[in-house]
C-alpha cells in the first residue's frame, strides 16, 4: 500500500496501491501516519504510470455516506499532513496525478513531474472541494488557481509547467534522483529557520482552514447527492469502456 525507504536520509514514501494509486481511507491513513511520524524530508512518489488517479470512485458509490464521510475526513487529514510538515517535502509525480492525486502533490513544497497528466478533474465529475483541498490549491498556485480548479482538466507536463502546476520536468530515469537530491538541499538549511518560514507561508492557508472548521456540511452533502453519484456512475462507465 505505502512502501517507506531511506535514499541519503530522505524519507522517500511510495504509493503502490491497486493499479493506479487509488486514494482510500486506508492509504489515506497509511500516508498521515507516515509524514507525521517522520522528522525527515519527504518525497511522495507513486508506481508504474501513476503517482496517484485521486480517490476510489467505486468504493464512494459502495460504501455511501458513512464511507465518504470517513474518506473527506481522511483526505483533509492528509493533505494537511502533507502541506504541515516541518521539514521539505517534494512530489516526484512518476505519471497520472489526478483530482485528489494532484492535491496530494501540490501539497508539497516543490514537485517534480517526469510523465503522465495531472489536475484537478473534481468538478467533472461533479463533487465540490473540500476548504483544506482548496486552500491548499490556492496557495500552491495562486491567481492562476481559479482558472485550474473551475477548467477540471487534466493536462501534460509542460502545460503544467506553464501553469505553475509542477516546477521541473526531469526525464523519468532521472525523477527520484533529483526529487532526492532537491529534498537532501533544503534539508541542510537551519531545521528550525525552514519551519518558521513554513509557517509564516502557510499561515493564511491554516486560518482559512480553520474558520471554516466543521463547516463542509455543504461539501460531504454535495458528494453524497443523488446527482453526484449518477456523474460517478457515469465517470467510471466511461473508463470501462476506454
């Protein structure tokens, strides 16, 4: 599900979940539990031709309300692991980051993107954002964040390049190497000045988030609608048949 190796004392934490690194409450879990329990730096990557497809569609149509409940509780949780830690992060996206995926990425400090196509699909399949995802987004890629989220396309590496999306676009063979070597230099800077800077950055993020604490009713309400679940049902109909 999550496999943990030391590469120069980074942390590298890699998604090998199902065939397309499908976010559910468990690797979701696996993940928090992962970047807090490290005092490292961190690179998130994935397996084979995605670093991660978002989350598992199937198991919101089978698990209902209680499941997507637990699932946008996981993925706030997560993202918010992920953006918090004290120490670099960078995403070495090794192929498709979508929707849920590509948050996962911009959450990091930098990303590194060598094949596959990303973005933030949600509203095409019809559910809303949740405040942790979207502000996050906000953050990662400012004025042009509007214009990513509401166009829920994905795109190849250099448009995400051209986007701020990604910040550079090394060849696959050479993705980990230097997601390793960038994550091995911000780590030699002052721990405690790196933090603090972090901080200050993600200050607005964090209160954004937490005047809004408790308040996604309107978001769990939007995934769990009849509605929603027929764009589900179409979403993965579609994909059936490709």
């Amino acid at each position: 599900m999550l496999v943990t190796e030391d590469r120069d004392g980074v942390a590298v934490l890699r998604i090998e979940h199902g065939r397309v690194g499908a976010l559910d409450v468990e690797l979701l879990d696996a993940l928090t539990e992962a970047v807090t329990a490290s005092d490292r730096a961190l690179v998130v990557t994935g397996t084979g031709s995605s670093f991660s497809a978002g989350v598992d569609l199937r198991r919101i149509l089978d698990g209902g309300p209680s499941y997507t409940e637990q699932l946008l509780t996981a993925l706030s949780r997560t993202f918010r692991a992920v953006f918090d830690h004290p120490r670099p992060t960078v995403a070495a996206v090794n192929g498709h980051a979508i929707a849920g995926g590509c948050v996962l990425a911009l959450a990091c400090d930098l990303r590194l993107m060598s094949a596959g196509r990303i973005g933030l699909t949600e509203l095409a399949v019809g559910v809303p954002f949740p405040t942790a995802a979207l502000e996050i987004t906000r953050h990662a890629l400012g004025s042009r964040a509007g214009r990513v989220l509401l166009g829920a396309q994905a795109v190849d590496r250099e448009r995400a390049l051209t986007l701020g999306m990604v910040d550079e676009l090394p060849e696959p063979g050479d993705l980990l190497p230097r997601a390793v070597a960038l994550a091995r230099e911000l780590a030699a800077r002052s721990p405690e000045s790196y933090r603090l800077a972090k901080d200050a950055l993600h200050r607005p993020v964090t209160a954004a988030i937490e005047a809004t604490a408790g308040g996604d009713a309107a978001v769990l309400a939007g995934w769990t609608a009849d509605d929603t679940r027929r764009r589900i049902e179409a979403a993965l109909a579609a994909l059936a048949r490709r």
